[in-house]
C-alpha cells in the first residue's frame, strides 16, 4: 500500500544532526520504501546524508510517501518525530 502525507517540520533547529538520526532511526524500523520530497528534491528516508542534504529547516513542508505494508504507521511515527514534544 502507497500513503502520503505532507508535513509542516517543527524541530527547532530543522531536521538536522540528532533529529534527522532520529528520523532516520525511526525510517529504518520499517519495512516500507520511505521517501522525503523537499522542493524539487526527494530522497531516501533511511539515509543519512540524503535527509541531511535536502537542509530542512524549521516550519518548511515536507511531503513524506511510504510504499509497503506498514506504510501507514511508519508514516505516522515519522510525522511525531517532526514534531518537537
């Protein structure tokens, strides 16, 4: 199953070094083929250096797809892990 979901990032700082590996960790818990689309650019969710290269800041919207049988969840987790607790 294919699921999408646009995203308002609110992480102090942006999706950068300790949140990105956040994020990253949560991605790779997934079966599901996870991608971030950032303006014109769309990466793998379970890289590294791809989520750190699209430089995500704070209040930027994000459009996140997972395609696989746990692509709601994984969705779900990912959209907490943008938000600040």
């Amino acid at each position: 199953m294919q699921c999408t979901k646009d995203v308002v990032v609110q992480v102090s700082g942006g999706l950068r070094h300790q949140a990105a590996a956040r994020f990253i960790q949560t991605a790779n818990r997934f079966e599901s083929v996870i991608r971030v689309t950032y303006g014109d650019n769309n990466v793998n969710a379970k890289s590294l250096l791809g989520v750190l290269s699209l430089a995500i800041g704070n209040g930027a919207q994000v459009t996140l797809t997972a395609d696989g049988p746990d692509a709601e969840e994984a969705l779900a987790d990912l959209e907490r892990d943008l938000s600040e607790a």
